[in-house]
DNA sequence: TCCATAGTTCGATAATAGTCGAATTATGTT
DNA sequence: AACATAATTCGACTATTATCGAACTATGGA
C-alpha cells in the first residue's frame, strides 16, 4: 500500500465524526445500516453526515447501495484489512514490537502469517 | 481508548509528512533518529519538520530526548499498540470478519472505478 | 566570550476541511 | 399527477491546518 493512500484513509478515520460512523459500521456487520439509521444514532445534520459517508466511501472504507428508498451502508472489510497490515508492517523489523495486546499476531492470523516474518 | 482520541492520533497520522516521519521512526527502531537525520531523508523545511514533530509528540506517539545539541525521537510503540487494538477491537464482535484479504477489489474500488454502482 | 550548529517558535499567508440550511434528485405511495 | 420520504448536492461561511522564512533558544567548541 502507498504512504500515500495508507495517509487518506487514516485521515479519513482521523476524524471523530466519521470515526463514530465507521465503528457504528463495524459494529453493525455485513448488513451495515441505513443512512437515516446512522443518523439516529449520531446526532449530526443531515447533509454533514452525507458529507462524511462521501468521504468514507471515496477512499473505500466503506460502501453503499440503494435499497429502495434508502441506502444502505457497509464496511469494506477488505480496506481495513489493508490498512491495519500497512501499519503493522515494518513495525517490528524482526522482533516483536507490539506483543502485548496481540494486536498484531491476530492480524497475521487473519492473514495467513506470511505478511513480515519475525527473524 | 476513547473515541476522540483514537480520531486524534489517526488524523496524526493520516497526513503524508508525518506518516512518513511515524515510519522512517518505526523504521529505525527503538534508536530512534536524530531530527537533522530525519530532514536528510524527507525533504521538507526545518520548520515544517519541527511542526510535524511536535504534533506527532503532542498525541503520544513519538517523544523526543536531548543529546547534548541533538534531540532524538523515537516511536512509542505502546501508544500505536494502543490504537491498533481499538481498530482491531468491535471488529468482527465473534466471528471474523478478515478473513479473506480482498486486497486487489478493494484498492480497485478506491481507483473510482465503480464509483457509484449502477442500480 | 564569540561563533557555529541543532532545533524550535513566531508570524504571516495559503490551502483545505467541516458545518448546515436550502434546493435538488430519486423512489415509493395514494 | 401530487405528495411524502430518503438522501445527496449546492452554496456560503467558518475554522482549522500546513507551509516556511526569519527570529529565537540551547548547546558545545575555540
């Protein structure tokens, strides 16, 4: 992943409002939920939060598609996935840099474990 | 970790300079670096440099220490730990929820090819 | 003390991002 | 068609962030 997009899509969570929504996202599962669904549960005007579902949804975080009426939104597992590796790489160079929380080795559970091999 | 400041510390990093100072620091271990090594390797004003230290120190991810007229930074490691657990936490809420690393679709999605899905 | 070096802070400017009411588009209902 | 609902887009405004030269502080050496 480019320093670059990994910057976007860290900007992209690096904010509260959006953070919230994307972590209601994650929370609400592949089923995700409906915009005026997200918007019960995080006060903000309308058009704000039509504005930060743009912005999650142009750097791939996550997605939506029209049901109807509404629009249903989801998280972009694969994205995240991608972002965390982009983090946790480089990050022990060898030794393990962040053992505690297990962080990282789920992560490389998830993956398969071949992403950066302890040495 | 609160929801504010885990957005503080991604906003933090969600911006190409200090992204790349976090992993050329990441990079060079727990010796950390110099700031005069750091501006060798990234090419920005010394003050755009210093601004982009202190923020990054400000938000608890890499400190600084003198050395005699040098000062070096280095990663907190824990505070990175710290926030990859909170992304990784209400992550899959039991089951998993990255299993597969759809790498490749979902960086296609960022490109803007499908932008908005025909219905 | 005087000078050079390493970094930070100041100050002014430019650029970007966030907010939200109002207008608009899309869909479904009567 | 007329109306209601769901969501987005527009437009204008405000607030925040980034940049960088110049001035300043701190340290070490001559």
């Amino acid at each position: 992943m480019e320093t670059l997009t990994a910057a976007e899509l860290l900007a992209a969570l690096g904010h509260e409002s959006r953070l919230s929504i994307f972590r209601l996202l994650v929370e609400a599962g592949p089923e995700g939920m409906v915009v005026s669904a997200i918007g019960e549960q995080l006060a903000m005007a309308a058009a704000t939060l039509s504005f930060h579902l743009a912005h999650l949804t142009r750097v791939g975080l996550i997605s939506g598609q029209r049901e109807s009426r509404f629009i249903r939104y989801s998280t972009n597992y694969g994205t995240m996935d991608e972002l965390i590796a982009f983090l946790t790489s480089n990050c022990c160079h060898g030794q393990a840099c962040l053992p505690k929380t297990g962080a990282c080795s789920s992560t490389e559970l998830r993956r398969g474990k071949t992403e950066n091999p302890p040495t």
